[in-house]
C-alpha cells in the first residue's frame, strides 16, 4: 500500500510537553503516533518560535539541543547528522532568533518519567509575520479539538486520551487564550508605533512646509541690495 | 373485501419477508423465508404487534438463532456525504465516484484508491477477503454498509463482507478543483533551484544524463518542488521561474548569476530555502493527481486581528 506523507500538526509547547502516550500500529514501516491530551495522533509536527538557546549535547558529538519557546512554554528539539539539511542551518545559527522547525516528535523513557522532543528535519529563520500565524493557525486548531474532546467523547483518538490523560480542557482553554492575546497585544503595541511613526513623519513634513515657506521668502528679496552688487 | 384484505397481507409478508432474507444475505447467512413468514403473520396479525415491532423481533430471533451480532449483521447503515464523515468506527452508506485507483501492494487488500461526491474526497480500502467486486476509475456507484476508520490521522472508508457496491449511471460531481490554500511550506525538495532539462524532452538532467536520452545537451531552468501544509492537509506544489521570481526577485538569470558568482549550483537552492522555508503562503490552485496546480502564490499577509477576536469569543469566557 502506498505510504502517505505524515500532515504536520500544530501544538503548543504546553500541549506537546505533556503528551507521552505512544501508539504505534500493526504492521512494520508504520510510523509512531504520539497521542496528546486533547486527542490529537501526532507524528509530525510544525512549530514558530523563538530559539532561546543551543548547545552541543557531548564536545564534538555533532549532537545539538535547541529550546524554542512560544507563549506557552518551551519545546525541546535534538538535530543531528541524520537531519544534515537542518543541521547545516542549526550550526549556523545565532540565538536569539525567530525559526520555524518541522520534525517528528519523540517520546524518551528517562530517569525521571518520559520526555518529548522533536527531531527536526528542516529549520529556517522567519520574521515575527509566521510566528503570529502560527499562534492564530495553532489556536485554531486547539480550539477544535477542545471542541472534539467535549462532542465525540465516543470517537476512538478521543475516548483514548480522556482514558490516558483525563485533560481540565479550561486549562487548555485559557492556554490558547493567553497565546492569543500575547499576539493581540503585540499588534496593538505595533499599531501604536506605526501611529507615532506617522506622527514624526507629519511632524517633518510640517517642518519642510516651514522651510519650504522660508526659501520662498528669501526668493522675494532681492539679494543684490544686501551683498552691495 | 375480504379477499382483498388477505391479498394485502400476503403482500405485505411477503415484502417484509423478502427484505429480512436479503439482509441476512448480504451478510452471508442463509435463513428460511416460510419461517419468517410464519413469525410475522403471527406477530402481526394474531397478536396486533405493530410493524416495526414485529421486523425487530424476528430480526433479534434469527441473529440469535444464527449467533450473528448487530455489527456482523449489516442493519441499513444511513446515507450520508463524505464531507460529513469524521469519526471512525461507523456504518455508513453514500454515493460516489472513484476518483482514483492505486496500486496496491497488500495481498489483503484487493483495492485501495480515493472516492469522492460533491462535499469532499476520501480514501477507500477493499478487504480482499470481502469478496467484492472490483470498482473502476471515474464510474459512480452506491456503497452501502461501509465502515470509517482513521489510519495516520486522516479518515477512511473500509469496503468489508457486509458492504455492496452498486454501479449507477449518474455521474457524481467531485469538489471543485480550483480551492485555496494559506499553509506553511514546510518542505523544498533536494531536486529544486538550478536545475537542467533535456532539450528533446524537457526532463530534468541530472550530470548531464536524461533518464530517456541518455548523454543529452541541456537547458537552466528554475523550479521548486515542495510541500505546503496547513496543519489538516499536505499539498505537494511546483513552482515555477515565473512565481520564483515574484516572490523573490531572483529569476533565471539572477539564479545564473548566483551559481556563477559562488562557482557552486547548489547555492541557489540555499537560497531559495532561506528565503521561502518555513514561511506562510496562499496559494490558488488547481487540484491534480498528485500535485496541487499553482495558479497564484503569494506570502500570507492577511490582517489577523479580527479573527483573533473571533477565536477568542468561540473559547469563551474565563473559568
Ligand atoms: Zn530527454
């Protein structure tokens, strides 16, 4: 049977952070699903954040750990030789910087539980523009499955994740809502700023209307009389 | 009067008759059509028990006498649109066409493809052990008593032992194929930027070989191949030097120019990808067999305010 392409799916940190239910179906070559609280199947995932920090896992190890964050949290993402196309972008990189990643997601066993990370396969640096329609897009798509979860309690993704992680949705609810208002806010703070451009740009014009009235002026005079001509 | 009265109910029996037979056929099981007459007329006539009541009870004495569930009994599975399938694990029935055939690889599926009506497309598996008969590309029919099922998040439709399929000669209108898409391009693939075509067949060359000619002289040319993703959907797109070049400037020669200053083709993907990847765009497009037609591409620019509002009103107020 043909293999279908994975759909990247949109999370937030704070969801993401907390999934470590696995599912993998019968079958070799099928791929792992990571299930999360508000039943999403996840195996690929796309994220717009800012990239905080990266450090190489071991010296020389090629090995590289990268935290980018969103308005919920902080995702965790490992590139290494077997991603040399995000790879080649990570060792270039300067933290702080705003990056789009796309990777598989991955659950570890550690000392301490289970952890999630993502596994990137293409990173590129974006302006603020895709990280405020991430927000929106990523919201969205919560807000859907929120809905779900409370409407098709019966649907198999669905019942497994109230069985797996009985989720406080008003939780996830007021998650998305912060995101959203923490990009509300920026553009209203971005508004206020083209305002107060357009204002110093008024002003200048007002002072060239100023000048411009001023050469004028001086064109009336007859200039001869002064310099004794 | 009184005949026809008789007449009537002989009619009416051996209606019901006929349709609980059928349905316990479909799904393979043998019953004996005097035996349900009998119990019908019984119910229905002796005793007055209403005709609903009456099927249901010689429904539920042959499934038990036969050890048959409801579900491996195919009861009349409603009627419905494919835009309106969303969650596994039911028994549906709808009218379709077959949109497309693939190949399949599997000796327990007999086929696998995409059928599709006017509210949307989906994929469909045929259980080899179903025992049905093979459907063919671009033909409508009826499916009744198909079961939905989700495979790697996206829905689909299972042709088991139960179902029927059914050729009609109406022709079943498909979603329109011109849609838009905002979505990030999560993917530009390897064999993008500079590359070279054969000039007998246009092919892309790689080292100077044509896959069809062999050792070719070649043309530049410039394209992308990639994958835009809104999160629900993949699209696969193409975009050519002419829409390259709208979103970034560097057309043909600009890409030429890049390749000769850095002795190095390869850079002009490196470029592109630093500049298109992992950003938001709309395109208007032509849906295809595999890939999505580029008619328009531009960067998403919307205003975003307003639908954050909307958003925030659809969550509610804070608990
Ligand atoms: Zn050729």
């Amino acid at each position: 049977m043909m293999m279908k392409r994975e759909v990247a799916k949109r999370l937030f940190a704070f969801e993401l952070n907390r999934s470590n239910h696995k599912i993998s179906q019968n079958g070799e070559k099928t791929p792992i699903y990571v299930l999360t609280p508000t039943g999403e199947k996840c195996n690929r995932v796309f994220i717009v954040g800012v990239l905080l920090d990266k450090e190489e896992i071991r010296p020389d190890s090629n090995f590289w750990r990268m935290r980018v964050s969103d308005p919920t949290g902080v995702f965790v993402c490992t590139a290494g030789r077997y991603q040399p196309e995000a790879l080649e972008v990570v060792l270039e990189i300067e933290p702080p910087e705003m990056v789009a990643i796309v990777g598989k997601v991955n659950v570890f066993e550690g000392e301490s539980g289970t952890y999630i990370s993502i596994r990137p396969e293409a990173v590129s640096i974006v302006e603020s523009e895709a990280r405020d329609y991430w927000v929106y897009e990523t919201a969205q798509r919560t807000v859907e499955r929120i809905e779900r979860m409370e409407t098709e309690r019966d649907s198999e993704d669905i019942a497994l994740a109230w069985q797996v992680y009985n989720p406080d949705l008003n939780e996830y609810r007021q998650k998305v809502r912060e995101a959203l208002i923490v990009i509300k806010e920026e553009f209203e703070t971005f508004k206020v700023r083209e305002e107060e451009k357009k204002e110093e740009v008024k002003e200048e014009k007002d002072a060239d209307l100023e000048l411009d009235e001023l050469e004028f002026e001086e064109e009336e005079w007859d200039l001869s009389d002064i310099l004794g001509e | 009067m009184k005949g026809e009265l008789v007449e009537e109910k002989v009619e009416i029996i051996s209606k019901l008759t006929e349709q609980i037979t059928e349905k316990f056929k479909r799904s393979g099981y043998e019953v004996n059509p005097k035996e349900i007459s009998k119990r019908l007329e019984l119910l229905m006539f002796e005793f007055k028990v209403p005709e609903r009541e009456a099927i249901r009870t010689v429904n539920n004495y042959l499934m038990k006498e036969l050890d048959v569930s409801r579900e491996q009994l195919s009861m009349e599975s409603p009627f419905i649109k494919i835009g309106e399938i969303t969650r596994p694990n039911q028994w549906v029935s709808f009218k379709a066409k077959i949109v497309q055939l693939w190949d399949s690889t599997s000796p327990n599926v007999s086929q696998v493809g995409l059928v599709g009506d006017e509210t949307g497309i989906i994929k469909f598996v045929t259980w080899a052990k179903s025992g049905k008969p093979e459907v063919a590309e671009g033909k409508s029919y009826i499916f009744r008593n198909l079961v939905t099922d989700s495979f790697g998040g996206r829905m689909q439709v299972n042709v088991n032992r139960n179902s029927e399929i059914e050729e009609i000669a109406e022709d079943v209108p498909l979603p329109p194929r011109e849609i838009k898409v905002t979505g990030a391009l999560i993917a530009i693939q390897q064999n993008s930027g500079l590359i070279q075509r054969c000039n007998e067949c246009r092919r892309t060359v790689s080292k100077g070989i044509c896959p069809v000619h062999g050792k070719t002289e070649s043309y530049d040319d410039l394209r992308i191949k990639g994958v835009l993703d809104d999160g629900e959907n993949f699209y696969e797109i193409i975009l050519n030097e002419d829409n390259i070049k709208a979103l970034t400037g560097i057309g043909l020669e600009e890409a030429k120019k890049i390749a000769k200053e850095n002795l190095e083709r390869g850079v002009v993907l490196q470029t592109l990808r630093n500049r298109l990847l992992g950003k938001y765009f709309t395109v208007n497009g032509t849906r295809g067999e595999r890939y999505l037609i580029v008619n328009e591409i531009d960067f998403f620019r919307d205003e975003l305010g307003e639908k954050i509002d909307e958003l925030l009103t659809r969550l509610g107020a804070e608990q």
